[in-house]
C-alpha cells in the first residue's frame, strides 16, 4: 500500500489541477462549484450541467479561428454552427445560442426544436440552418416547410443524389442554397474502407454539373465533410483537409454561388488530465492550408463553417455517484460498487471504451490505492478500470463515505442511454441539475429532471395504466 495521499500522488503524476478543477480542504471544486454542497444538496447518482461551460467553449474556438484568420490574412468569415444532436436540451440550446450561433440539424425532430426555439425568440429566421443526414421523406418534407416558411439561411445537404428529386419537385421556382456532403476516405486500418455519408468525391464535379447546373433556381454554396476520427494533426487529417479543398477550389471554378467550406465536427475535448491538444497550432494549420491550396488555384478563400458539438457541451456536465461497497473478489482486485450504472448513464464507456475524467469529490488526504468500479447492473460490462493513460485506476483508500465524478460527460451521453424509459436492470435516470451564474456570479441550481421513479418504469412496462 502506498505512502502517499491521494492528493500527493496526483501532484505527482500530472499537472494537477488542470483548468476548472481545484482542492480545498480535501474536496473537490469544479470551476469553484463545491461538488460535495452539491452532494449533500442533491444527493446521487447525480448529473449536473454548469452552462457557462457551454459560451466559454464558443467563444474559445471563435478566438482561435480570429487569430488564425489574423495570422493568414484569411478573407473568409467564420461561422459557428452547434450540432444538436450532441445534446439536444433546451437549456444547452438557450445558452449555446446567446453567443450568435447557428446550427446544424440531424434528423426530422431538431426541425420542431428550431421552430420551437424560434417560437420563443431564440432563433431568429435568418440564422443559418444546415441539414445533415440521410434523410428520411419527415425530414425533408420539415426542411421544405421550413424554407417556405421564410427561414431564410436553410442549406439542405444532400448525403446522396437522389435526395435533390425531392428539392427539384419542392422548389420550382423558388431559389435555394444547397450544399453537397463529400464522403471522406475512411482510414486505412477502418474496418470500413469508405464512409456511407455523402457523395464519392470523384463523383461530385459530374453531379453537379449534369444534375444541379441546369437548375437555376439552385444555388450550390456548401461543400461539406467530416473526419470522423476527428481533427487532428495527423497525416490522415491533413490528406482529408487538403483533398476536400482541391474539390472545393475546383468546384468553386465552375460554380461562382459556392462560398462555404464545412469542416463538420471533432474538434477534440479534454477527456483526460493529461489532454493536451493544441488548439491554436491545429486551426492555425486548418486555416493556413486552405489558404494556400485557395491561392494556388486563384480562388477566393471560402467562408469556413464547423459544426462542433462535443467541443461545445462535453466540458458542461459530470456525474457524481457514491460508493455503495467495497469488495475484493481475489489477492488483486478491490472492487467499489457505485450507486448507479457506469454503462447505462455513460453508454460510450462500455460501447466505446471512452475515458472520461475520473476524480475522488472528498478523501483527497487519504492513501490512495488500485481500484475497479462496478455499476449497479448485473451486467460484467458494467464497470470502469482504467484512466485514459495510465491503464490502472488509482482513487482514496478509505472506509468513509466517498463520492466519485466523472466530468466532461456532456456529449450523446443522455442521448444514447435515454432519458426515462427502461434501462438495463431498471436502473433509473439519475437525477439532473442544472447550474448557472446570476450576473453577479452567485450559483443558480435548478433541478431539469428528479430521479425516475418506479410508476414510470411500470407503466412502461404495462404494470400501470
Ligand atoms: C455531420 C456531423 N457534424 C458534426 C458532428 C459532431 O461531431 P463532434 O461531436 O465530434 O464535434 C457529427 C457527429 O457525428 C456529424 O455527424
């Protein structure tokens, strides 16, 4: 057993704490919020969203894009569009919206949440709109509705040719803006070679020229891809980028309306407190390199559009759960059995292997020791092991009552796991709360969702009418 608090051995083994995090008194701040106030206020299992998170990440990746514009003397503009599906809430979409930015849609459904948004003033018509996805006859029939019900910065992206018929019988006379979503090249280790989104690149010029170039009143102004291993500086990325501005520039030559390049999303976020990805060389690389592909052909540099969404709400939320039990099952392996499920209120831990933040919300002047966290399900694959570098899992050796947070947890979590309905086990949706600041920086707590309660899981299960 080792020698060391907890504390001390963090301070030794990373730069602890990273931004946003802090100890006091042997408990654990998160961007000076009092996790264990908020343990004792609430309770666990726990779910918290802090929105300030939400702007602040905005406002980061506008700075980095100005400064990369600055640097490159770069001519295009930036827009920054929240891709919902990454969390749809209402309270994610409020807050994300006060920093002047548009969206991206994914399927028929987020075109209710705009209209809804824009029924309460939070989205004006003239925001731009881009619609992504395979897209069933509900969606594009909503995209069309939407269009003619003068929201007008729609950008339908077509994922596959045929859906320009439906766009081609909607619209007759009526101009439109429409963009075409490249398929990337998947990496070569990829048990897919090529990704099913979109159009082959290599069949892009054709299309455009026999299919949409007849049709005056469509307006091809997007070219857009997405890297779905995400942005990052590896050779794999900057072939992608470097492919998709060739075929944009030669696009852009026989088609003077197109005028936005999008990136789509992965842009990374601190999953780890080792993380330590850097931000201002990649968008500077991003930017630089259009530039110069751009200058090569004599076109006009585009205005980029990105589509963050793990980027912007992933650093918004954690978890909180409390250790219920200690086991140990053999000679190595000490076993904390939490208050919830790590599988099915963090589904990409069992169906990803993701890594999020770990931390201990109290005890941080105990001994520390190796430890494996099983969730309440019966399911093996209900368990948690190792941090994201250092392959075992270290957390306060302790008989007292101990409270364990993941963090950065805001993105697909509660869209993949669901909110209500059943889970494995009936393991119920934890409770969530939603934290803010009043202007004068005072904490604002508000319950969104209480605990799921036995009546709702029966009636689903048909025991109550
Ligand atoms: C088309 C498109 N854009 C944006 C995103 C957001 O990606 P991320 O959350 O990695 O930023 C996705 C995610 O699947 C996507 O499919």
């Amino acid at each position: 057993m080792p020698t060391q608090t907890y504390a001390e051995f963090l301070d030794l083994s990373v730069d602890f704490p990273p931004e946003g995090f802090e100890v006091i008194n042997n408990e654990l701040y998160f961007h000076n919020i009092n996790l264990m106030e908020l343990v004792e206020t609430y309770g666990t299992p726990l779910r918290f969203t802090f929105l300030p998170i939400i702007s602040k990440k905005i406002q980061e990746a506008k700075l980095y894009f100005q400064q990369a514009f600055l640097k490159n003397d770069y001519q295009g503009k930036y827009i920054y569009c929240y891709c919902t599906k990454s969390a749809h809430f209402k309270h994610v979409l409020v807050e994300a919206l006060k920093n002047d930015i548009h969206l991206e849609t994914s399927s028929s459904f987020d075109i209710a949440i705009i209209r809804a948004l824009h029924q309460e003033g939070y989205f004006p018509k003239d925001r731009m709109v881009i619609c992504n996805g395979f897209k069933n006859d509900d969606y594009k029939r909503r995209i069309a509705d939407l269009i003619h019900d003068g929201f007008t910065n729609v950008i339908p992206v077509l994922d596959n040719k045929e859906e320009f018929n439906f766009y081609l019988h909607e619209f007759e006379n009526q101009e439109i803006s429409i963009g075409i979503r490249v398929a990337i090249e998947e990496q070569p280790d990829h048990e897919l070679y090529t990704s099913r989104f979109g159009i082959r690149a290599d069949e892009v010029l054709d299309f455009y020229k026999h299919r949409l170039q007849p049709y005056s009143q469509f307006k091809v102004t997007l070219l857009h891809f997405f890297v779905e291993s995400g942005i990052d500086d590896t050779p794999y990325y900057w072939n992608e980028l470097e492919k998709m501005v060739h075929l944009y520039c030669k696009l852009k030559q026989i088609n003077p309306d197109l005028r936005y390049l999008d990136l789509g999303g992965g842009l990374p976020y601190r999953n780890s407190l080792f993380f330590d990805f850097d931000y201002e060389y990649v968008i500077n690389e991003i930017v630089a390199n259009i530039k110069s592909i751009c200058r090569s052909y004599g076109v006009k540099e585009p205005d980029l559009i990105t589509e963050f969404g793990s980027f912007t709400v992933a650093e918004s939320s954690g978890i909180i759960f409390k250790v219920l039990g200690r086991k140990k099952q053999n000679d190595r392996e000490n076993w904390l059995i939490l208050d919830g499920s790590l599988m099915t209120t963090m589904p990409d831990i069992w169906a990803l292997n993701q890594k999020y933040i770990l931390l201990p919300i109290n005890n941080w002047d105990c001994k520390y020791d190796r430890f494996i966290l099983g969730g309440l399900t019966c399911d093996s694959a209900d368990y948690y092991s190792t941090d994201a570098h250092t392959k075992v899992l270290f957390l306060p050796s302790t008989r007292k009552t101990q409270y364990l947070g993941f963090f950065h947890t805001g993105a697909y979590q509660e869209t993949l796991s669901g909110v209500g309905g059943i889970h494995h086990c009936l393991i119920p949706t934890p409770r969530h709360v939603i934290l803010d600041r009043a202007p004068d920086g005072t904490l604002i707590h508000k319950i969104f969702r209480e605990e799921q309660n036995s009546r709702e899981v029966l009636r689903i299960l048909g025991y109550l009418p």
